[in-house]
C-alpha cells in the first residue's frame, strides 16, 4: 500500500468516525467500536474492558476536534489546526507494522497514548500527508443545503465542494432555479 492510500484508508476512518459523531454527539461505545472495526481495528481491542465508556467519551470529543478540521475551509488554519493537534498530541514519528499490514508511520505516544489521543494524532498525519500530495485541502464538509457531511475529495481537478454527485447535482438544479426566479422576478 502506497503512503498516499495509506493515508487516505486512514483519512476516511477519520471521516466516517468524525462524521458519525457528528450527526449523532453520544454515538453509543458499541457503535464507536463497530466503524473502528469496519476500519480494521480487532474487536478484541474494542470490548467493553478494552475500550470502556470513558474511552468513547475521549474518542467522541477527538472526533469532534477532527470535525472542526474537516469544516475548515482555509489552508492556513487548516495547517495551524493540524499543528496544534501535532504539537498537543504527537510524537516522533516511527516506522511500525503490526497486524499483517505494511511499514507505516505512528505519530502517537504509543501504548500510553488513550484513543483520543491515537485518533487526533493519527488523524493529523493522515490529512498532513493529503494536503502535502495535493497540494491543498483534500477534504471538507459539503456544501450542499441541509447535508453537511464530511468527505474526503483527493482526486484530480479542483478541489470539491460536495460529498456525493446526488448533493452536487441538488445544489445545481437549486441555483439554476434561483436563478430562473431572479429572470422572472427582474423581467415582471
């Protein structure tokens, strides 16, 4: 697995749990564990003694931080943003592999670090190393009318404002509605 879809496999754990926390702030511990499963984290590291409700409560608020990120629209404050998250919660960075999986950076305080900590630290490298690809921010909050939801957007041309093509093509027919309005309205 290259770096860049290393961190992208992280980028959107981060996304689909920011997300998640996002529409829903108590998310249940079991639910918080079950998108840490779909992400490839062992349901033995997640069982109520391994991860137990202060753990999820530390994870939600981390989430929620990770959310504040994703919603930022400037690359300046994006960048301030995700160095203050290195700065509070990071480490040297180290080359680990564990679980059958590849050579890849931790920039986490190890064993003593709490989820929170692991998912903000986490979190930081994996969106420092798609803006550092693109070249920009490589992710948002959907701009769409009513949706909101997080994405990630690291594919070629600009860079994207909505999180799926239904929401992109709603907004469209909604501005070209507006716009037909505003014709009507100007010409009565």
């Amino acid at each position: 697995m290259t770096d860049s879809m290393q961190g992208f496999s992280v980028g959107r754990r981060l996304v689909d749990l920011a997300e998640a926390v996002r529409t829903d702030p108590g998310l249940p511990r079991t639910e918080l564990a079950a998108v840490l499963v779909r992400h490839g984290e062992h349901p033995a590291d997640l069982t109520e003694e391994a991860f137990a409700e202060a753990d999820a409560a530390e994870l939600r608020a981390a989430a929620r931080r990770i959310g504040e990120v994703l919603a930022e629209t400037d690359e300046d404050r994006a960048v301030e943003a995700l160095n203050a998250l290195f700065a509070q919660y990071g480490t040297r960075p180290r080359l680990t592999r564990h679980d059958g999986r590849s050579w890849h950076l931790h920039v986490d305080r190890g064993e003593r670090a709490g989820w929170g900590e692991w998912f903000l630290a986490s979190g930081a490298l994996a969106l420092s190393q798609l803006l550092t690809e693109y070249g920009r921010i490589a992710w948002g909050a959907c701009a769409a009318g009513g949706c909101g939801r997080f994405f990630l957007g690291a594919g070629p041309g600009s860079a994207r404002r909505y999180c799926s093509a239904t929401c992109a093509t709603r907004a469209r027919v909604a501005a070209h509605r507006r716009r037909k309005r505003a014709e009507v309205a100007g010409s009565a």
